[in-house]
C-alpha cells in the first residue's frame, strides 16, 4: 500500500524523507520518489521505478538541499509503475508538489475537465489531478484552494502537498484513508502510518476524517474542508518500529484481517453507479461481448478456488449463465469446454500463481474472453487478460490471504451484477437489495471485528482438538472450504470442509467427542437442513460449533457453542461469516504458538507447477 512522508523544520529534509521511506518499505510498493524545496522557484524531484534503495543511490548521488519536502512509495492502483506514474506529482508549472494515497473515484471527470482548460498531465495516475485542480483554483490562498480542490474530489485521500507559493507551508489532508501529523521539537512530519516517523517523535496529531492540517513555522492548524477550527487531538506512543509496522497488533494477519472493512470499501468504491448500475474501468467488455457469453469458467488455486466457487454460486444464480468454478492446475491439463462463448475469470490475489497462469493460457488458446481479478496491477494474470477488475486491497504480507479473500468475493459480485445486467436479469428490486447489502459489507465487517474477544474465547477453548470438520451449505459451503484451509495453514491442524448434504454420506465417519464441527447455519435458503445437519453431527458426540443469525435460537438446544452474527442478507452474510472463521483460525494458531504469518510449508506466491 502507498506510503506518505513530508517534512518541515529546521534540518535537512532529504536525509530524514529518505529514512522514513526505508520504514514504509514493509507496506509493499513498487516505485518511489520525493520532492525537495531546494529555492524558493526551484524543487528538485527524484524519482525510481524501483525500490527505496534505488532512489537513496539516486539521491546521494545529487543531495536536494532544502528544509521542506515529501516523499512517496507508490503501490499501483490506476497506471503502471512506472517513473512518470511514481509520486510526486506536480501542475503545469512544477510549483505544487503531491503525494497521494487512496482512489479518485472522479478523476477522469475532473481531468477532461482540467485538459479543456489546458492543463497538461504526464502520468496515468489518478493523483495526478490533484496538483493541477489546486493551480487551477489558486487566487493567492493555496489552504484555500488546496480545500476547494478536495471538495471536488469523490473517494478516498490521504496527501500531503506543497507549493512554492507559500514555501512555509506544508499541507495534510485526509479522507477515507489514514494520516498522521508527527509533532516533534521545531519541526513536523506528514505521514500515512506512525513508522514513518517513530524514530523522530513519538507524539503524534491523529487527523480526523475530513480534515486538513497546515503546517507553517509556527505549528499545524487543524481545520475541516469547510475551514472550521478542529482541537488538535495529540498521542503518545510508545511502540518500537516493528510494532508501528503492524499497526499495533501482534501479526500482520490479524492486521489484515482488521483491514477488511476497508478493503470492502476499496473494491466497491467507484463501481457502482447510482443507479445500481456496475462498471470496471480495466474491464470494458461491451454488451455485444457480454451477451455472447454462453458459460463462464472461474480458475484458481487455494484461497482464491474457493473466492472462484462463490463466483460460480452468483454467477449462475444472479446472471443465469451456466458456470464452474476450476481448480485451475486441473483444467489446465483436461481438454475443457471452453470456447469463443467462454468467460474464463482468472481469480489470483498475486497474479502470479502458475497454475492459474497456466489455466489463463489454455482459455485464451481456445478464444476465450478472459478476465483476471487480481491484487497487484502489472501482475502477469492484469498484463495477459482481456479485462481486470483490481482488487484495491492493499498488500496482503501474511502468508494466509484474509482481506483479499473477501475483496475477491465481493468482485464476484460485482461481476454477477455486471453480467445480469447484459441479459436483464434482476430485477430493479433484487438490484436494489443487493446493492444495499454490498455498501452495508464494511460496516457488517466492523460489526463481526468487534467480536473479536469472543472469537478468541471460543478458539482458545477449541484449540485442544486436533482434528476439525467445516460444513456449510450454498453460498457458505465455499466459506466452510475456506474456514477450514484457513485454519489448517496457520494452525497446522487436521480440518476438512464439506457441504452439509454431503456430511452424511461419509465424512461423518469421523466424528466423535474428539472432532469438533463448526457448522454454519446463518440466515439462508437451506439453514433448516443445516439445522437438522446439526443434530445429526450432535447425535455422534461431536461438539459443534454453530455460527447463527442473531435472533436465531433454533441450534441454541443442540450446539455447544454458537457464535452469533450480525442480521445481512446472505451473499453479504457468507463474508461476515468468513471474517470470523478467519479470527478463529488465528486465534487457535496463536493459542498453539505456531508461526502465523510465515507458516511452515507455505508461501505467499506459488510461481511453480
Ligand atoms: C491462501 O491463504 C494461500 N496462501 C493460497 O491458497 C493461495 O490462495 C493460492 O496459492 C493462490 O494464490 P493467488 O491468489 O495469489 O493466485
């Protein structure tokens, strides 16, 4: 995820951008840069399409000499990494300097508008307008049309900016996406997490959301975008680097899984109209395309085979297109179906998985229209598909993908909506319940983080077992799948997932007092059979595990444990659900002292066969 530091004080800027840009490595980037006020007319901006290292040899080479400066580390969202798309960016005349995280869910708008005017733009980035909408509403305020500019913006920012207009000021703005104002002795940083800056200072000016802060000499001033006074809110913390890294928390896993909320709202944002209507920017199929489709085959591996089966559940049930969800290393060696009339979607949250590259290979072979849905833009799986739909989740650094998972899910979703569309199959009402339950995803996830505590209670207790069974039916089979590969990377123990039907026919061999089921018997079309599922695992002594909707009292009997979660409809609900498998597999795994970030056995790409 991109990084932001800006500095003003009294000391040289370069060295102190350069080393904070080395602590925000570890939120994964892929280019980098920083802008230095060397005179009043002149900064000097450094660039890299490479790593922190590569920029520092750049910098020692020619030092920028200057006590006010940004610095940026960019992971792609809209545009390649490349020099030109690296932060920061400036106007047309080199004066405003920005970095920039978050989406502009409105800059192609805002650039046509901006180019009619006569602005020039260099890169292929969102961020890019901002600099140019600041000059172009600059009448001798640059605060002021720093905040006319952000009301222009739709989406989420976190920036930092200068201007050799006001070469005393360095100006912070935040919405949607994290930053923070270190307050150190004659001198203050800008920065998107507290690592950037933890070695200088350790009080730290939280930025509330919608607020702006100028920097000048003096000290920072806290205003909201309509320019009202805010009381400066100032922490201390007292966290080392490693910790600040994590955000606090002991893994990045539970990290990540804590930023799920916010990657929900990343994958949505800007892609449904207000009128219900969904459009990908990187996957512009037209309707004629889009209407030839006779099947659609979702192909991946692990996590992202289990993303792919939840596809395949909406897909055929909201858009009415036949489709199956590959285990990608399989198909690739069948001689499948596949054709001109074939949507082949390409689930990867790398897009580097061989497997699945593979698989790509073979439908693009056979004509087929192909989609990837993917974490990481320029990844082999965004280059070589027709379309893509990103993802926007940020880096995931746990080995076991949590935030991504859901954010594939959701692009599912979005697809089966997009595909529905073209045939005209769900109706207004449906579309407009659907979309309701899609933008509720964030705040449904924030509801189930806060039942973390007893979460944990439950996987501290259960996490005597060795053995475990997952069962879910419909839409949260793949979620039990999933409930149970999570728990089996990180905890290292035996757990297997089986639809609710299917328990019966073999699988419930296993069970006794010693094997635990956690049955998911949320709100949905078949939670009567699982309820009755239920009983029959509880007549052969195994302890279940129940996860219910609140209100819910019909496993209460016959459970002995259930896990109560929030009322949604039951696409959004199958997510909620797997937001708490994944804190029960975490929290068993720390309980049993394995390492949850780095597990044995596994890594985070498989780029071999
Ligand atoms: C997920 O927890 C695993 N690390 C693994 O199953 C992963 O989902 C699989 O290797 C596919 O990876 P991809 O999404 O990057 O293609």
């Amino acid at each position: 995820m991109c990084g932001i530091i800006g500095y003003l004080g009294d000391k040289q800027a370069t060295p102190i951008l350069m080393e904070s840009l080395k602590r925000l490595e570890y939120r994964g980037y892929d280019s980098a840069g920083v802008a230095v006020m060397e005179t009043d007319i002149h900064s000097t901006l450094t660039k890299s399409e490479r790593k922190v290292d590569d920029l520092i040899a750049k910098l020692s080479q020619n030092m920028p000499k200057g006590t006010l400066g940004i610095g940026h580390t960019r992971w792609a969202t809209h545009g390649r990494p490349t020099i030109v798309n690296a932060h920061p960016h400036s106007d047309c005349y080199a004066r405003i300097m920005v970095v920039h995280n978050g989406i502009i869910e409105n800059f192609k708008e805002l650039k046509e508008e901006l180019e009619a005017k006569g602005h020039e733009f260099t890169s292929e980035t969102d961020s890019e307008v901002i600099p140019h909408l600041v000059e172009d509403l600059y009448q001798g305020d640059l605060l002021s049309a720093v905040r006319q500019a952000l009301q222009k913006i739709k989406g989420a920012y976190a920036m930092a900016l200068y201007s050799h207009d006001d070469p005393e000021l360095l100006i912070g703005a935040r919405l949607n996406a994290p930053l923070v104002v270190g307050m150190g002795e004659g001198e203050w940083f800008i920065a998107s997490d507290i690592t950037a800056i933890i070695p200088y200072t350790k009080r730290v000016l939280i930025l509330g959301e919608g607020e702006i802060v100028a920097i000048s000499p003096v000290g920072p001033q806290v205003t909201t975008l309509d320019g009202v006074a805010v009381e400066p809110r100032v922490i201390s913390v007292d966290w080392d680097v490693t910790q600040a890294q994590k955000g606090g928390f002991d893994h990045f896993m539970r990290k990540e899984i804590h930023e799920t909320p916010e990657a929900a709202a990343n994958v949505l944002r800007g892609r449904i109209q207000d009128n219900g209507e969904v459009t990908f920017n990187e996957f512009t199929a037209t309707e004629e395309q889009l209407g030839r489709i006779r099947n659609v085959k979702l192909l991946g591996m692990g996590t992202s085979l289990h993303a792919a089966m939840i596809g395949e559940y909406v897909i055929e049930d909201w858009a009415g297109i036949p489709s199956k969800a590959e285990d990608a290393s399989e198909f690739r060696y069948r001689r499948p179906m596949v054709a001109e009339d074939t949507l082949a979607v390409v689930v990867t949250q790398s897009g580097e998985t061989a497997d699945t590259i593979m698989g790509m290979r073979q439908a693009l072979d056979r004509g087929a229209l192909t989609v990837a849905i993917t974490n990481v833009v320029g990844s082999t799986a965004a280059r070589d598909a027709h379309g893509v739909i990103y993802l926007q989740a940020g880096p995931e650094i746990g080995v076991a993908s949590t935030k991504t998972f859901v954010s594939h899910a959701i692009s599912h979703y979005l697809l089966a909506i997009r595909l529905a569309a073209s045939r005209n199959r769900l109706s207004p009402e449906r579309l407009e319940d659907l979309v309701a339950a899609l933008r509720g995803l964030p705040e449904g996830i924030r509801a189930v983080l806060a039942m973390e505590e007893r979460i944990k209670e439950l996987a501290q207790r259960y996490s005597k077992y060795r053995n475990f069974m997952f069962t879910g039916r419909g839409i949260n089979y793949p979620i039990a799948l999933e409930g149970a590969l999570k728990l089996k990377e990180i905890s290292y123990l035996h757990a297997e997932g089986t639809s609710g039907g299917e328990l019966k026919h073999g699988p419930i061999a296993l069970l006794d007092q010693n094997f635990p089921v956690v049955a998911i018997c949320t709100n949905s079309l078949t939670r009567e059979k699982m309820i009755s599922n239920v009983h029959e695992m509880a007549a052969r002594d195994a302890p279940v595990l129940a996860l219910v909707t609140a209100g819910d009292s019909s496993a209460d009997a016959v459970a002995a444990d259930v896990l109560v979660m929030p009322a949604a409809d039951e696409a959004a609900g199958a997510l909620l659900n797997t937001v708490a498998l994944q804190l029960f597999a975490y929290h068993v795994a720390v309980a049993l002292g394995t390492n949850v970030d780095q597990p044995r056995n596994l890594a985070k790409s498989v780029t071999v066969e």
